[in-house]
C-alpha cells in the first residue's frame, strides 16, 4: 500500500498544541480562505462549528493523486460527497468511499475526549448532523464500517476495503 497519499486539509481554526503547521494540515488565515473560494480553488469546504473553515485543494485531490494513479485517503463531508459524485461523475471508478459509522455515545466520548466546550444546544447539533450523515450514507457510500469496534478493529477493516478493492487508473 505504498501508493496510498494523505492530502493536508486547509483551516481557519487556531493550531492545537500538538500539531504543526505544513505537516498536519495547512492553518490559513480566513482572508487567504475567501480568496481560494472565490477562484474556485477547493474540493470541497465547510464552516465548521459557525466558526472555523475546513477546505481541501482540489489540485492536491484530483489533479496531484488521483490522476496520477494514488490511492487517496480523504476526510469528506457527506454533503461534499454528493456534489463530487454529481460534479465529477468520470471519477466515479477511481475512488471508494467508505463512511466510519460512530455510534452517539462514542461521537459524545470523542468530543468530550478533546476538550472541546459546546453547549448542549451545540452538541444537540452535532448529534442531529451525524444521525443525517448516517442516513446518507447508506445511499451513496460503497462501505460502512462500524465504528464501535476498537480502533485496531476500524483500521484493520478500512485497509482490508483498500487491499481487496481493484483499483483502476487512467
């Protein structure tokens, strides 16, 4: 699997104190981020929160991997994956997609885990958006992997998808 690639999300937000700047992801201030928008510049992007932009290049995506025969491993909202399959329906045999279904406890014990403050409303929110997400993702993903299990597990059945799949490059 040494054709596999991670490509870097841009972001708005303030960098944690473990993470570095070019090496976890791209932190831009969100005057640059208005800018790659409005030249058309992304992927896929989203307001995360009311507060902080997430954005993937679409160079880096298609372009830089996919076109060039990479296996790429990419974080995507579920609304953003809709358009990419409408938008690009040519790519459609070049990836699979593949939805970790988290259960509400542990999405809770996630958010809880980082520290992250939100009112009750906010998680309110974020719990309604991931049981949508859920409901989506029956329709348009390839596979669901059932995130409850051990991280070991997860990964174990995520790298068995990549292994088994056939992939084909153009």
């Amino acid at each position: 699997l040494s054709n596999l690639v991670i490509p870097l999300s841009y972001k708005t937000r303030i960098i944690r104190d473990w993470e570095k700047n070019w090496e976890d992801a791209f932190f831009i201030s969100k005057e640059e981020f208005f800018s790659k928008v409005q030249s058309w510049d992304f992927l896929e992007y989203a307001i995360v929160h009311n507060i902080d932009y997430y954005w993937t290049k679409l160079e880096d995506v298609i372009d830089n991997w996919i076109n060039k025969g990479k296996i790429v491993i990419k974080e995507l909202d579920i609304n953003w994956l809709e358009l990419l399959k409408k938008t690009y329906p040519n790519l459609d045999s070049k990836y699979t997609t593949i939805f970790l279904n988290i259960p509400k406890n542990l999405l809770i014990k996630r958010i809880e885990k980082r520290g992250a403050f939100m009112t009750n409303e906010e998680l309110e929110k974020r719990i309604n958006s991931s049981l949508l997400e859920k409901e989506k993702s029956k329709k348009i993903c390839d596979f669901i992997i059932d995130a409850s299990k051990s991280e070991k597990e997860v990964l174990e059945d995520f790298l068995e998808i990549i292994k088994n799949k056939s992939w084909k490059h153009i």
